[in-house]
C-alpha cells in the first residue's frame, strides 16, 4: 500500500488524531515499545481496550461527543467509541486504520440493556480494521478487561497478525457474541447511517420529532 496518499492515515472529523490530546496519549502508550508497527499497534489496543470501560448505556449522536479527542476526554463508552479512539491513535502514528460497522447478536447481554433495547440483537456494533505487514486485520477493543472479568469471558487480545474480533464463547462454552452482518469499512464514521440503523431497529427510542431519548 502506497502510504504517500493514504486516506487511512489522515485525520478526519471524528478521527481528529492530530488533536493534541489525542498525540500525547500516544506518546504515553508507546514509551517502551518498540519500533516495530505490529508492537505499536498492540500496545494501543490493549491501552484502549483497559483504559477505557466500556458503557453500551452511552449512545452519542451529536457529531461534537462523537470525536476521538471527546471520547478519551469522557474516558468510557462503547464499541464505536472505543474504535474510533483506537483509529484515531493508529493513525497518528501513521499506521493505517479505518472503522468497521456490523450487526451482532449478543448472547450475554445485561437484562438491563435488553429491556432497553426489547432486543438481543446489537447494531450498529464496531470494530477498527488496521494494516499491518500488507494485510487488514480486524480487532475490537470494546470490552475492558475488568468488564471481561465480571463476564467471565477472557479479555480479547490481539496479536497484530491475525483477526480478533467479540469472542465466541464464554469460560463455560456458552455463545457469547455472535455476527449476523457486515456493513462494510468507512476513511470516517457515517454518523447518518449510523442513527439510520438505530431508528430501524429501534424505533422505539426515538421521539415524535425523530430524536433519540435513550
């Protein structure tokens, strides 16, 4: 990949990582690691996998709270959230990264969050998709480690070498996670498909006026 005009490592309206916040966090995470990209680029997931909890209660549809420098400054949210940062990051760095968008059934999903939804199904869910050694590798940094724990799910790692995306089964061999579409890759996030795809599968939590009251 030619990286001299490479879309996937430019900032974008949501993933500002020339923000400032967003360069000093990377330079936190990299401190003591190597040169290498694939290193690079798991040292920022696992910073933002833990760093940041994840909170599916949290749906933000302003384009303002949607920015990767909003995000780290909120230190929470969910998949989306938590995939943009990511990019944000990798692209600072100048290791390419774009956003993924998917619907996914969740098998473990809080009674909380069901009644809230009236449904098991999750969507939009995201992922980041970054390039490594020629070759787009997903990964999904959503859910923090200590969360995993209380789950009684393992942390999902990522290698740099191959995909990770929810894990599959819990520690019992129970259905955890499971994809049911792929909506493809975006340079920036689609904030109109993205409130399209939530009116649609749950209306319900928008008012008359077409605002989401979640």
């Amino acid at each position: 990949m030619d990286l001299n005009d490479n879309p996937f490592i430019k900032p974008s309206y949501f993933i500002d990582s020339e923000n400032n916040l967003i360069q000093g966090y990377l330079h936190d995470i990299l401190q003591n690691t190597t040169d290498d990209p694939k290193d690079q680029a798991i040292a920022i997931y696992l910073a933002v996998r833990d760093d940041f909890f994840y909170d599916p209660f949290i749906i933000r549809t302003s384009p303002e709270s949607l920015r990767a420098s909003e995000i780290f400054k909120a230190k929470r949210g969910h998949c989306i959230d938590k995939a943009l940062l990511y990019i944000a990051l990798c692209r600072a760095k100048g290791i390419p990264a774009r956003l993924g968008l998917a619907k996914v059934r969740n098998h473990m999903g809080t009674s909380r969050l069901e009644e809230i939804i009236k449904s098991d199904i999750l969507v939009p869910h995201g992922y980041a998709e970054v390039y490594l050694n020629e070759c787009w590798l997903k990964c999904t940094p959503a859910f923090n480690k200590e969360l995993c724990e209380k789950l009684g799910v393992p942390a999902l790692a990522f290698d740099g070498e191959n995909d990770s995306v929810f894990q599959a089964y819990d520690r019992e061999g129970g259905g955890f996670m499971e994809y049911l579409e792929d909506y493809g890759t975006f340079h920036d996030l689609p904030l109109g498909f993205m409130i399209e795809l939530l009116y649609k599968n749950y209306p319900h939590l928008f008012n008359e006026a077409g605002e989401l009251i979640l």
